[in-house]
C-alpha cells in the first residue's frame, strides 16, 4: 500500500491571471501557500481483476473504461497502470467546492500515489504539469494552472504562467516570524456555500477580454505582495494589498460575491481586519480575514461564530507519507 499526503492551497493574490485567457496574452502570476489541510490517497494491489475507487461513491471497474471518476480514469491511463488490479480510496480534510482547490490535490496526490506504487520518485514540476494536463488537457476543465502547482510544491509560492504554457515556480524568501505572525493574523470562515467552479471560470474566461486592464492589476499586486513579504516582513502592508485585491476581484463580476459574503466581508471590516479574500474562484467556500488576533472574537460575532478552520502553511508539497512493509515493486 502507498500513502500520499497532499495539501491544500489558499491563495492570496493574482487568481484569474492562470487563465489561458490571460495568459497566451501575457504572463500571469499568483501568490500562494499550500496549507496544513490535506487530501490523502491511498493504493494497493486489488486481488481481483477489477479497480475499485473509494470517494463520495464506490466504483467498482471491470476496465479503465467503465471508470466514471474522470480524474482516476485519465491518471490510471497516464501512468500507465491502466490494466492494473487497485484498490484506490480518498480523504479529504476539507469539503469539495469550497475554493481550497480540492480537485487539483486529488490529482496531484492521485498521480503521485500511482508513480509511487510503480517505484518512481517524481518531481513536483512533473505532477504540476501532468495533473494540468489531466484536468485541462483531457478533461478541458475550464480553471487554471495555479492549484496544481501549489498542491505539488506546498510553502509558500510566487508562481508565473507563461505565454507558451509552462510554468514558473518561485519560492518566496521570508522570515519566520513573518509567517508565523500571518499565520497568528488569518482566520478562515466557512460560509457554509459550496459551489461548482467551473462554472464560475468559465465565465471569467469568456469574458476576460473585458476585464484585461483589472487582471493585469491583480497580476501585479502579487508581486507586490510578495516584495512585503521579504526584509523581516510588512504585515501592515500585507493586509493594506490583501484588501485592495478584494475590491480588484469583487469588480470583475461573474458570480464571484453574493450579499451574503459582502455582508460579512463588511463586518469584518468594521471590527478590525485588515483585508481579506474569498477563496477560490469565489461564490461560497471559506472566506479568509486577516486581523490583529485579539480582533478576531469580535469578527466571529459579527459574522455569526461560522464554523471555521484553522490556517497555518504547510512547507512542503505532495509527499508519500507510507510504504508497506508488505509492498514490492
């Protein structure tokens, strides 16, 4: 049996940028941190001729073909264990649809797990850009490019995508006491919304042509953001950028916020916090605050205590986290 252990990501500036819309026209870039909330995937040799797949359903597969989970389907054909009998199941620390980028762990972990389970190391630049060529490649998912990439590093990530569609991935140089303070400074809240992305870049990308000027403005505050980050850090100034990409991105439209989040977003504010973002391509999932931390109580109360999760950096990517005594290659 092989275990990997994949975090999820929060992003803090440039979404949108990952889009080829944006991208085949000049280059994008993000701000990114994988975090301390995982997606596990688990494979191991099945005795029967038959792949079953464990997730929010069980699937048992006579074939490759008859798999209904896409992602599996394509990885399985990917890595060339497609004729293999396996065993693969799922957990996720976090709910799908909730802008933590959930779908590109699983195909980072997934793809890792399988290259694993044939006794190959592999790179985060290989999972990055297998599982984009999974989901957006093959499967023509409409999303972008950072949430792989993240998945497959972790820490904390100036990540460039580049007219030609390869991808860049600098490490962001800080003190930890900088992060440490980040860390102490976000909360994530839940807003109990869960949405199909898709849907929501599809628009975005339709209608990136309109919005050119704005993309390219967010594109640039997470340079910015990340030039806070370095000589000791400048939390003021972190949260100060944080807030302006919240206006940059509630301009663009396409069902990104909805009253209810704006709502929120506006208490927040009146009660302490420095800025915030709505993860994800937006329309539900986590909204995450930055505050001073004896500001958040207060936060919580006038967003209604929602459930939340806690949000500390995960430094490293993808990662297999067990072999069994019992394997072989």
């Amino acid at each position: 049996m092989i275990i990997t252990q994949t975090p999820f990501r929060v992003s803090f500036a440039g979404g949108g940028t990952d889009l080829p819309a944006f991208y085949e026209n000049e280059p994008g870039a993000v701000l990114s941190v994988g975090v301390n909330h995982h997606m596990y995937i688990t494979v191991s040799p099945r005795f029967e001729d038959t792949t079953r797949i464990a997730y929010s359903k069980v699937e048992i597969a006579p074939n490759v073909d008859a798999i209904e989970h896409t992602i599996v389907r394509e990885a399985l054909r990917l890595t060339g264990l497609a004729d293999q009998g396996l065993e693969i199941t799922t957990v996720g620390d976090v709910p799908a649809g909730t802008g933590m980028g959930s779908s590109s762990s699983f195909a980072v972990g997934l793809l890792n797990a399988l290259y694993a389970y044939k006794g190959h190391v592999t790179s985060p630049s290989k999972l990055g850009q297998e599982a984009c060529d999974i989901e957006i490649d093959i499967l023509g998912k409409p999303i972008g490019r950072q949430d792989q990439y993240a998945a497959a590093y972790g820490g904390v990530n100036y990540i460039q995508f580049n007219p030609d569609h390869t991808v860049d991935v600098e490490p962001v140089a800080t003190a930890p006491d900088f992060l440490k303070a980040l860390e102490d400074h976000i909360i994530l809240l839940y807003t109990e919304q869960r949405r199909d992305a898709d849907v929501i870049l599809k628009k975005q990308s339709e209608g990136s042509a309109d919005k050119m000027t704005v993309l390219r403005q967010m594109r640039d505050l997470a340079g910015e953001m990340r030039l806070t980050m370095g000589n000791g850090g400048d939390l003021e100034g972190f949260g100060a950028l944080l807030h302006q990409g919240w206006e940059l991105k509630r301009s663009l439209g396409f069902g990104i916020t909805n009253q209810g989040v704006d709502d929120w977003y506006t208490a927040a504010r009146a009660n302490g916090a420095m800025g915030g973002k709505l993860l994800g391509a937006g329309g539900g999932g986590f909204l995450m605050i930055m505050a001073p931390p004896e500001k958040h109580d207060a936060i919580r109360a006038a967003c209604g205590n929602p459930k939340e999760l806690p949000f500390s950096i995960d430094r490293r990517g993808s990662r297999v986290i067990f072999i069994s005594d019992r394997y072989t290659f």
